[in-house]
C-alpha cells in the first residue's frame, strides 16, 4: 500500500480532472506551467511534498474544435510534452505514479500499414515508461490490443455504462443498434444487449435489432465511402443508436447516418466517447441528419467557446462526463481492488432471449 492519493492535472484535462478531485474529496496538486520566450516548457509543483503519496496524473492528449491543423498539431505536441514533464517532475519522490490518459495520446497510429512509418502509440507507450511512470489508466483505445505496445500495466475502461443510462431515459423501445463499421459492431452489439436487458427488465414490450454500415476506407483521408446498411432489411420507425470510439472530422458518421436515414431511421443518437470535433466537424453535425451527438469529456468540449470560434450554435452535441468512471478506478487502483465491477458484464452474451428480434 502506497501513501494517500495525490491527483495533479494538466491543462488539456482541467475540467474532468476538477470532477475527479470533487468526487473523490481530494483537494488537486497546485501546478506551475512556465511558458518562456523560446518555446521551452518548464514544470512546476509549488504545493507540499508528494513523497511516497500515490499519485495520479491527469493529461489527456487531445483537444477539441481546432479549425487549423497547425495549430492543433502544435497544442497537442505540448500537451503531450507536459504529460510526460508532470511525471519525470514527481519521479523521485512519489510512492508510485499513474499516467491518467482520458483519451490515449496517437491512440490511431496503432498499426505499420505503410513502410518507414513510426507506430506511434507504441512511442508514446515506451516514453511513459521512460519518464518512470508505473502504470496507466485510459479509456476505450482505438485498438485495445495496443495495450500489448506497454511494458507496465494498463488498465481500460469504457463509457458504456454511461452510455446505457442515457438511451434508457430516452424512453425508447424499438431501437436499432448500427455499428458505423466493421471494428464497431462487437461494442455496438453488446450495448443492445444490456439495453435489451434492461427494457425487459421493466416489463415493456421492446424490440432490439443489430447491424452495421458497410464502409470502405482505402487511404488517410476523413472521406471512407460508405456503401450499404448490412444485416437489416428496414429501419422503419425504429431509433438507430449508433457506437464508436471517436468523432474526428464527422464526415465518416454522418454518412453513416444519411446511410440509416436513408433505411427509413425515424432517429438518429450517436454516442462518442472522444469528441474530437476538429475542423467543421460541428458545423456539419448541426447541419446533419443526426438528432443528437452525445459524447463524453475525456476530450473537453465547451459548446460557448466552440460558438464563439464558429459561430454556430450548438443544438446537437450534449456532454456525458466519465468523472465518476475514473474517480472509481482511481480509489480501486489505489485500495488494490478489482476494477471489473465497472465494467458490463458479458455474461449474457448468449442469452437470445434477451433480444425481441435480434437478427431479423
């Protein structure tokens, strides 16, 4: 067992690292960012010593709503640098460090699928164990094999349980669960099937169904072509709810959902977990098909600040927080529990019943 728990974050993760510390009764690590003349960063924690404490370093790497990738590049790139200054700055003194990543810095870059390329979500897993941090806590990765890319442990967590918790107070009862691609439709079919779980908890008739947008993506552009709605006949008066792990430009999701809309789709729900939202990605959400956008903070998204550097009013897009997802994982990691209690469970995986009409 380590010291108390210490928790500090960075700049790209004030707003959720503020709810951790609420939830949790832990008053924040004060941190200095020195910015000088040259472009260097220096790192500064002014408070009382943290030696011994287990502490928890909170940096998410990425941001929301650049317009210019520049400009974005640049923002993350120091994020990223920050992070890895927070850690290296606690090194001698702390019981032991966790790099609290919300969203998991070149969690994309997971794959060599052109020569001379760097695999740069293994970088970012080898430069956290150089700055001696001794284990990371991240939610949904774009590959959750890259945990293999680390040499100190790796704990996942999901947003599923929030998410399961909105589409039940929508009040629905005939919905659709179409995964955006081919990589989505495990996490997509297995929300239907707690959401299916819990509608015949309550005793209502319901009807769940499952399928998925066949979508091709043959280079780097935000522009894949989607094709076809595969494994459903018609979408007729049903409320499609739609799965994936982040929104980057929103060209992709909003073809997937013109492409349901077309099926007959009465509604439109998307439920992200990183709402990147670069360029006009809000502009073309607000403007789409989509009824609503619904996506977590562990990228901060501030609807007046996005209106005031787009001037588009922000109608569509409504923030779940994952604060009471990590400030949990957060005391587990540090009482040495379990965190599997946070996660559904699959155990009704093969249940058929659960499922009105599943596969029609």
């Amino acid at each position: 067992m380590f010291g108390k728990i210490a928790i500090c974050y960075g700049r790209s993760s004030q707003t959720l690292g503020r709810r951790i510390c609420e939830i949790l009764g832990v008053e924040p690590e004060p941190v200095e960012f020195v910015e000088f003349s040259n472009g260097n960063l220096m790192v500064n924690f002014p408070g009382e010593t943290v030696r011994e404490k287990d502490v928890f370093v909170i940096q998410s790497g990425e941001r929301s709503c650049f317009r210019e990738k520049p400009k974005a590049f640049l923002q993350v790139s120091g994020d990223i640098v920050e992070l890895l200054q927070m850690i290296y700055a606690l090194k001698d003194s702390a019981g032991r460090i966790t790099a609290v990543t919300p969203y998991f810095p070149y969690a994309r870059s997971d794959k060599k699928d052109k020569p001379r390329i760097a695999i740069t979500a293994k970088m970012m897993f080898d430069l956290l164990e150089a700055v001696r941090a001794n284990r990371i806590l991240a939610m949904t990765l774009h590959c959750p094999q890259s945990q293999g890319f680390s040499n100190i442990p790796v704990d996942q967590l999901y947003a599923q349980g929030e998410f399961l918790k909105t589409i039940l107070k929508l009040e629905m009862t005939k919905l659709a669960f179409v995964a955006p691609d081919s990589g989505a439709i495990m996490a997509s079919d297995f929300l239907a099937m707690h959401t299916a779980r819990a509608l015949k908890q309550t005793g209502r008739p319901y009807s769940v169904i499952s399928g998925y947008v066949k979508k091709a993506r043959v280079d780097d552009t935000e522009t894949p072509r989607v094709r076809s709605v595969e494994g459903i006949e018609d979408l007729s008066g049903r409320a499609v709810i739609m799965l994936d792990d982040e929104v980057l430009s929103g060209g992709s999701i909003i073809q997937c959902a013109d492409a349901v809309k077309n099926a007959g789709a009465e509604s439109i729900y998307v439920f992200i977990t990183h709402a990147v939202l670069s360029g006009k990605a809000v502009e073309k959400i607000e403007n789409s098909c989509i009824d609503r956008l619904f996506v977590t903070d562990t990228v901060e998204f501030d609807p007046q600040r996005v209106e005031l550097e787009t001037g588009t009013r922000v109608t569509k897009i409504d923030t779940i927080s994952v604060a009471p997802i990590f400030a949990e994982a957060i005391r587990r990691t540090h009482e040495g529990l379990s965190l599997s209690s946070l996660f559904l469970s699959g155990q009704d995986a093969h249940n058929p019943s659960l499922f009105a009409d599943w596969g029609t």
